[in-house]
C-alpha cells in the first residue's frame, strides 16, 4: 500500500488485541476504519473512537462476512485492505479433553472466518483496482505445535490458502499475506501466560506484531507468511521446495 490516507480498512476481531492495536495504528496514518467483531460494546466503543463504523459480524458466517464488506463500501464508497484477524484458541486435544463442539467453533473461526472473509472481500478489492488482504495465521502454522494440535492445523490451514492465493489473486492487483506471530502479549494467551513466564520464554509486544503488520503493507509482497518472533525482524518465511517428480528408470 503506496499511501494511507484516505484509504478504508475493514478488520475482523478488531475489537480487541492485535486487531485493535492495528486499527488505531492505521487510523492514525488517515485510514477509515471498519471494526468488525461480535464483541458489540467493544467494537462500536472503537469504532466511535476512531471515527469509523462497527459492523457486527460472526466470521462463522458468510452473510456476516459479505455484510461488514457492505458496510465499509456502504460508508466510505470501497475496500482497499481486509485485515482477517478474528481468532480463537482451542483447548481442544486428542484424549478424554477432546470435545467436538470445541474443534468445530475453532475450525469455523480460525479456518472459515478466513475463507468467508477472503471470498466476501475479493470483490471489493477488485473493484478498487487492487489491495491487500492480511491473514492472522500463527507461527503454529509454520511448527508443530503439540500443547495444541487442532490450532495448529488451523492456522497451518491459513497458511496453504495463502501461499495459494497469493500469486493468482495477484494478477488482479490483491495481495495476500499473512502475519505469523508468536506468543503475544494479547487475551488468547492467557491460559498460558504464567507457563511462559515460568520459563522465561519472550512474549511478543502488541505494538512489535502492529510493526510487522505495517512491514507486510509496504513490502508489495504476495503470497507470503511473515513470521514475527521476538529479537528477530520480520520478514516472509523461507519455505523448503518439496521434492519434485522424477521419471522412473526404464
């Protein structure tokens, strides 16, 4: 993104977190905000703080997905960024703590809110003749991640649709990457907070994952997932080619 001002943002799970922290921060370089969350008292505080709207919207759901979209063309005539933020962790596992309403609430939030909200948003972007759209992934999708197995698929399967994206969505003008923090400094980490403390293991500042955001903006990239781990700058991740055909000895 060349020049901020005057350019409309619609953010999912903007209402809290990283979300939050990006849309004061994109706000503040002349930004129109669109704060998209079902955190109703939250997001519409916001929203009024920051002069934009508050679109109530369950990512679960591909109508609530093309209604946030609606709105920002509605109140500010398009859609130049989608910032697909909205997520959950699990407390899902694979023994006597595995519950499938858990699985399915974290697959349909952290998978398909992603999905529905790339779908709902292409087309806006496209007719502004280009733009970005920015997944909250996880460095659990680029490591394995045992303490949680089912986050760990959902974020590896924000990764894939990114990479695959990536290049297609290019061609008309749409970049997509997506932004791979570790552990940081936001709600979803509070199960887990004390442990790493404990341990000593760093936490990432709110502000440091907003700072990477800002980098996958001006980078022009696409089709990249940008890891952000404290003491190390971001940058996209350097993926390993798989193995490719070779003609079978006669």
């Amino acid at each position: 993104m060349d020049s901020y001002q005057g350019k409309v943002a619609l953010i999912t799970g903007g209402a809290n977190g990283i979300g939050a922290a990006v849309a004061r921060r994109l706000t503040g370089l002349g930004v129109r905000m669109v704060i998209a969350d079902v955190d109703e008292d939250r997001g519409a505080a916001l929203a009024a703080e920051l002069g934009g709207v508050f679109a109530r919207c369950d990512v679960r759901e591909p109508a609530d997905s093309r209604a946030a979209v609606a709105t920002a063309v509605e109140a500010f005539g398009g859609l130049d960024l989608a910032f697909l933020n909205a997520g959950v962790s699990t407390g899902c596992g694979f023994g006597d703590d595995f519950d499938v309403m858990a699985y399915r609430r974290a697959m349909a939030i952290n998978v398909d809110g992603v999905v529905f909200g790339v779908q709902a948003a292409l087309p806006a972007l496209r007719a502004r003749g280009g733009g970005d759209v920015i997944a909250t992934a996880s460095m659990a999708g680029l490591t394995a991640t045992p303490f949680d197995p089912v986050y760990g698929a959902n974020k590896a399967a924000v990764v894939g649709l990114v990479r695959a994206l990536g290049p297609s969505a290019e061609a008309d003008g749409v970049r997509v990457n997506a932004l791979c923090p570790s552990f940081a400094d936001t709600d979803i980490l509070t199960p887990l907070k004390a442990h790493l403390q404990q341990t000593g293991f760093p936490i990432l500042t709110v502000r440091a994952v907003v700072d990477a955001f800002m980098s996958i903006l001006a980078s022009g990239d696409s089709g990249q997932c940008w890891h952000v781990v404290p003491g190390r700058t971001p940058e996209p991740f350097r993926f390993r080619g798989v193995p490719g055909p070779r003609t079978q000895e006669p």
